[in-house]
C-alpha cells in the first residue's frame, strides 16, 4: 500500500470512529487528524475538507445485501432495526 493511500485510510478510519461516536459537529479536522497522526492539511488534500470526510466515511456503511423492498413499510421496518442494534461505539456499521 502506497503512503498515500494508508494516509488517506487512517483518516478515514479516524473519521468513522470519532464523527460517529460523538458526531459531525462535536469533532474538529485538528482532533481527527491528531488521532490519525498527520497533518490536518492532509483532510483538505484527499477529501476536500471536513463535509468530504464525512461523505467518504458513509460510503457502503448502509448497504444491505439481497434486499428488495416489497413495500414502503418493509423499507422503514430494516432501516429502523439497522439503527435500533448499531453499535453506539466503533470504525463501522454491523
């Protein structure tokens, strides 16, 4: 793996790990980068900034495999179990 790309993954992990947990607005680029252990300026390099990041980190976070909504209601029904058993601490969704 090239330098950049375990950069860029240490700042996506840390990204997922502090937004969710204390979420979007309580955490700065400074604590994710210091987490990360790079230079903030790297947040802007590969994500464009903070609301970047954030996008990056929910990308495949809610895919759910062979599902097929046979109505409105089974829709609703899996989005509120996915959110109901989430972990409330961690990188990732279950």
């Amino acid at each position: 793996m090239k330098k950049a790309d375990a950069t860029r993954e240490k700042l996506l992990t840390e990204g997922r790990r502090l937004m969710w947990m204390r979420g979007y607005r309580s955490v700065s680029l400074r604590e994710i980068a210091q987490a990360a252990k790079v230079d903030v300026a790297l947040v802007s390099r590969y994500f464009g900034g903070k609301k970047g990041l954030f996008e990056a980190t929910l990308v495949g976070a809610f895919a759910i495999e062979n599902f097929e909504a046979k109505s409105h209601e089974a829709l609703v029904d899996t989005a509120v179990s996915m959110f109901v058993s989430a972990p409330r601490e961690g990188t990732s969704p279950p």
